[in-house]
C-alpha cells in the first residue's frame, strides 16, 4: 500500500495520484480479506485483531484522502 502511494507522489495534483491511491484501497482490502481468513482458520491472535483493526482505519484514511482529492478537483472545474 504505502509503496503504492510513494510511486504515485509526484502526481499528486494530477488523476494519476487518484489511481495509485485505488490501487493502495485495493490492496488494504485484499489484506483485510486475508487477515479475516486467519482469523476464520482459527488463528485468533491479538497481534491479529489489532492488525485487523489497524488495516481496517487505513482503508479508511485512504477512502478519506482520495475523497477529498476529488472533491478539490471537483471545485477547480
């Protein structure tokens, strides 16, 4: 996810920036799914749950961010 973001940086004004950031969504999401599978088979670790959760305000942050990157674009129009 984060090497997603860097590799997009320096397109932050343009829709590029936009697309890294879908691609760094998308990849939280896949990891969630996969912290939910061990999850599922049992391995029911704190260090899990905490990751779980932390991945899970990442998706958020990142929904949030591109949002507003939007949205700003948006007004410039």
């Amino acid at each position: 996810m984060g090497a997603n973001i860097a590799e997009g940086q320096d397109s932050y004004q343009g829709k590029e920036f936009s697309r890294y950031l879908d691609i760094s969504i998308r990849s939280a999401i896949e990891s969630d799914h996969w912290i939910s599978t061990l999850l599922g088979l049992g391995q029911d670790k704190p260090e899990l749950k905490e990751l779980e959760q932390d991945n899970l305000e990442t998706i958020k942050m990142l929904k949030g961010l591109k949002n507003k990157i939007n949205d700003k674009r948006n007004q410039a129009h």
